[in-house]
C-alpha cells in the first residue's frame, strides 16, 4: 500500500463523535502495551503518529487516523489492564462496543496478540464477541522478533486449529518490519475489493 497522506483526525470519548466521512474503518484493538501503536506505525511508515494519541488522557478514547484521505484506522484503547477498577473496564467495553455495532463502515476488527503470551481470556471474549455480531476480524501475532521462527509457527497453528478463521493469524515484528504486506493484504480485501 502505498501511504501518500496520514492525519490524525480526532480522539472521541462517545461512538457517537466519530469521524464522518464514509470511509471504510479498520479497528485495532488489543492488550494494554501489546505492540499496538508499533503495528499502526509500521503499516503508516510513520514512526510516531499512533503515539500521538497516547498523551496522558487519550489512552482511553478511540483515536481516528485518516489515511490517504481514504480510509479511517480507528485505535481502540488498550484492554486489560489489571489496575483498573471494573467500572473503568465496564466502561471502555460500552465505548468499543457502541462504537463497534453502530459505525456501520467497520469492515476489519485486527487484533493484535503478543507471541509470548498467545490468546488470553479477554483476546478469546472480544473474538467471540466479533464473531457473534459478524464482524470480519484478523488476528496479527506482534513481537515474533522475540521468539524462534518455529515458536511462532507453532502458536500460528495452534491458533487456527482451536477457532475458525478467515484470515489466517499474522506474523508481525515492529522490529524487523515483517508482516507488514500480509496486513495490509488483508485490509485492501476486507476495504476495496467489492464484494
Ligand atoms: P501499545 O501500548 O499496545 O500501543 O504498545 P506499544 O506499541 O507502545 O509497544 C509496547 C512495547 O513493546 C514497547 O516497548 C515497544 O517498543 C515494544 N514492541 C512493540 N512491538 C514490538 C515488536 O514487534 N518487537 C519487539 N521486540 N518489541 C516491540
């Protein structure tokens, strides 16, 4: 994909204030400090714009980026977080999933794993839930930098052998910038080609 403009439009705290224009959207959605901003930067060529978004008071709203004045990326805040108290977390789910059943130019939920720590309980909640609404997701496995290629195979199989997919799962390194076409691939299909 060739990146010819990226903006930061806006952070919203309400489903309801995000942006207009009827672009296709793709979310990315994933643990606190999984990688997330990492992957938004690989794919935008850029090395900070995703960090924008992570001033203190931001981490918690939905931060939208315009790309080649084309499509949205939409960040979702992280999850998880063991801190929080559960009217916080209850509180970020109403967000994402307001947000999630009402934009109707959601076409791509990516959610990001790290490869040290495979699915998690909350990661398998959200998949459930994506699927139970028909919402397309895609599943990107970040940091395999950190572990051997056969090791992030393994967890690549293991992954497809215990839930349906469409895509097959990603394997994402910020590090080394791979994966970076795969992704891309993925939302160019879910985005652009009719269907
Ligand atoms: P976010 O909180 O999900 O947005 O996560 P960040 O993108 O800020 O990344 C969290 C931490 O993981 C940072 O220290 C990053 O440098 C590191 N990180 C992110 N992606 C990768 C990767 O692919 N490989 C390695 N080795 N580190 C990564």
């Amino acid at each position: 994909m060739k990146i010819r403009t990226v903006e930061f439009v806006k952070s919203v705290a309400d489903a309801a204030e995000a942006p207009k224009a009827p672009y296709p959207v793709v979310a990315f959605a994933g643990r606190s400090n999984v990688g997330k901003s990492s992957l938004i930067n690989a794919l935008l060529q850029r090395k900070r714009t995703a960090y924008i978004s992570r001033t203190p008071g931001k981490t918690r709203l939905i931060n939208f980026f315009s790309v080649n004045e084309a499509l949205y990326f939409a960040d979702l805040p992280g999850y998880g977080f063991a801190r929080v108290s559960q009217t916080m977390r209850e509180e970020w789910q109403r967000l994402i999933e307001s947000f999630l059943l009402h934009n109707h130019n959601i076409r791509l939920v990516i959610v990001i794993l790290d490869v040290r720590r495979g699915i998690t309980e909350l990661d398998k909640q959200l998949l459930d839930w994506l699927e139970a609404h028909a919402i397309q997701s895609l599943l990107v496995i970040t940091k395999c930098d950190k572990v051997s290629k056969n090791e992030s195979a393994a967890l690549q199989r293991r992954i497809m052998q215990e839930r349906v997919l469409s895509f097959e799962p990603i394997l994402f390194s910020a590090v080394k910038l791979t994966g970076i076409s795969e992704v891309w691939s993925a939302i160019s299909h879910e985005c652009f080609m009719s269907k």
